[in-house]
C-alpha cells in the first residue's frame, strides 16, 4: 500500500517530469535589435583602442604547491580591473588556462577554491568582475545608478553596465593569452549565476575559449524572467520600470542586447550548463530557453530539486572537471 510520503514523492517526480519536458521544447523568440551584430562588432573594435596595460606581481600563498601572482589590467574604457592567476608550481610550459567569473555582488574569493583546478594541471585567472572586489569602474553612467550594477546605464545601451562587463571579460583572455606559461589554444571559461552569464557573453563574442561552464547562468530570456518575478538581480530593474514606466521600451532594448536568447548561436566552445528546477534566481525556464538556441556541441545537467546553489554540490563538480579534462585534457 503506498503511503501519503510516497504519494507525494510520486506526485513531484511527475510535476518535475512534465516540467523538464515543457522546458526542453521551449524555444523563444529572439529579440534581437536591428543592429546587434555591428553593436557588437562596434564594441569589440572600440575596446581594441585602448591599452591592456597586465601588471603581475608575486602573491603569497600558504599552498605550497602552487605559484599565485596579482594581476591587473585595463577594462573597456580603462577601468582598472584584478584578478588573481594560480598554476600549479611545478608546471610544465603551455599550461592550460581557465577564467573563472563569481556571482552577483561577490568577488573572486580564496585561492583554495581552485585547488581542485591546481590538483589536475589546470592555471586559474579569477577575477573581480568589474564593480566587484579589488575592481573599480570608471564608466559615467547617466541613468540607473541606484546602488544595484544590473540597472547602471540600462537606458543607454552603448554604455550598460553588462555591455562593459562582456567586453571586460574579451580583455581578459586577450591578457592570460599573452602570458609566456599559458597555452593559448586550451582555454576555457568558468562562472555560476552572473558568472555563467558573463561566461556565454565572452564566448558568444570570442572563439578563443575551447570549453565553457555555465552554471545556471543570468540574463537569460530577460524578458520572461522579470515576468516570472523571480529573486535576484532582476528585481531591480522591474523596480526601474515601475519608477520610471515611460522608460520600459529602452529598457528592454538595452537588454535585449545582452540578452543570451540572442548571444547563444553566436557560441562555437564546446558548453556544459546546468539549470536547478527549483532556483528562484536564474529560473530554469529561461536557462532552457538559452540553450535551446544555442548551435554547438553542448549538454545540460539539471537539478530537479536543487535551488541556486546546486552546482556546489561535488558530484556535480567531479563531473564538471571530468567534463573540461575531455575538452582541454
């Protein structure tokens, strides 16, 4: 006889199935505005003009095994941008290298976090999104500068905080790609929540990276997501609009510049992401609708009954490391 415990465990196995299932044909409509690509191209050439300026000093470490250096150098428009570069100490030359972006109002953290990186031969670049941490930003936004970075220039898309963000991170391989030890042609990208979104923004503008990890990644398919009324970052700029109603129209457009329903097929890496059925941050919807366009070799693992902060669990990162050893090796 089933009991009222396995009735209801039956009950949210099949709601999780039925989910999974809408979420796996949902395919949204792009939003793209007229001139994406030359915005992007605009944007990538414009950051080109302005001197990378990589500064690396020695950083002390209690890991004895490992060789940590600071390193800074300069965003889009010149903001001072750092990050810490980890390698194992007795490397050999050509090291494969991995760019790890944090989350939303974080910084990069403790060198530890990527011992598990150093244990397999991997270099680690984290860095300190720019606004976050040890980075500043020198951006003049003109609108939405309200204590939250998500609404910081969002009515003027040429200048949007995430705009910025992406080209930040093109600046960042373009830097450890020029470091002596690194083998530039095994690199790869790693972030969760805004570090998952900054992670497909950089490869959707930069083929450079072999392998990324997007774990379930922001800004994607904004416009259902701010509807979902979901938690997170987003919430702010639905504060914006209800302040500001006049402005919804430009408000979306900035995003739909930034928007990974629109950036995905650009990608070409090889791609992991992974979508928790219940995170109330990034919604699994969305991050389903990202995927569903993106055009490369890619695989989702989902969570069914995981919020935000499933990717931390250890199977899922033993299965992520075995995932970057078959495409960096």
């Amino acid at each position: 006889m089933m009991t009222l415990a396995n009735e209801e465990g039956a009950r949210s196995l099949r709601e999780y199935l039925r989910q999974k299932h809408l979420y796996e044909a949902y395919v949204p409509d792009q939003t793209k505005p007229v001139d994406f690509d030359e915005f992007w191209k605009k944007a990538l050439a414009q950051s080109k003009g302005v001197k990378l300026n990589v500064n690396r000093s020695p950083l002390k470490t209690a890991m004895k095994s490992v060789i940590a250096e600071k390193v800074t150098f300069h965003g889009t428009d010149g903001t001072l941008l750092a990050g810490v570069w980890v390698r194992p100490r007795h490397s050999a030359a050509g090291v494969p290298c991995l760019l790890r972006f944090h989350g939303y109002g974080g910084d990069r953290g403790s060198i530890t976090q990527d011992a598990h990186w150093i244990l397999q031969g991997y270099s680690v670049f984290s860095i300190d999104v720019r606004g976050h941490g040890e980075s500043g930003d020198a951006s003049p936004y003109a609108h939405g500068n309200n204590g939250s970075w998500v609404t910081q220039g969002i009515l003027e898309p040429e200048h949007y905080y995430y705009r910025q963000v992406f080209i930040d991170g093109v600046r960042a391989l373009d830097a450890v790609s020029e470091f002596p030890e690194v083998d530039a042609s095994r690199i790869g990208l790693l972030g969760g929540s805004m570090g998952g979104g900054i992670v497909l923004g950089i490869a959707a503008l930069d083929s450079r990276p072999k392998v990324v990890i997007s774990d379930v990644p922001n800004l994607c398919d904004v416009g259902l997501a701010i509807y979902q009324k979901m938690e997170g970052s987003l919430q702010f700029v639905e504060r914006f609009m209800a302040r500001r109603p006049q402005h919804v129209e430009q408000v979306f457009q900035t995003l739909a510049y930034v928007d990974h329903v629109n950036l995905a097929e650009r990608i070409s890496a090889r791609i992991r992401v992974s979508a928790a059925m219940r995170d109330f941050v990034c919604p699994p919807q969305t991050i389903f609708g990202m995927y569903n366009h993106l055009k490369t070799d890619k695989t989702i693992k989902v969570f069914p009954f995981s919020g935000h902060d499933a990717p931390g669990s250890p199977l899922h990162i033993e299965e992520t490391i075995a995932f970057v050893k078959e495409s960096l090796g």
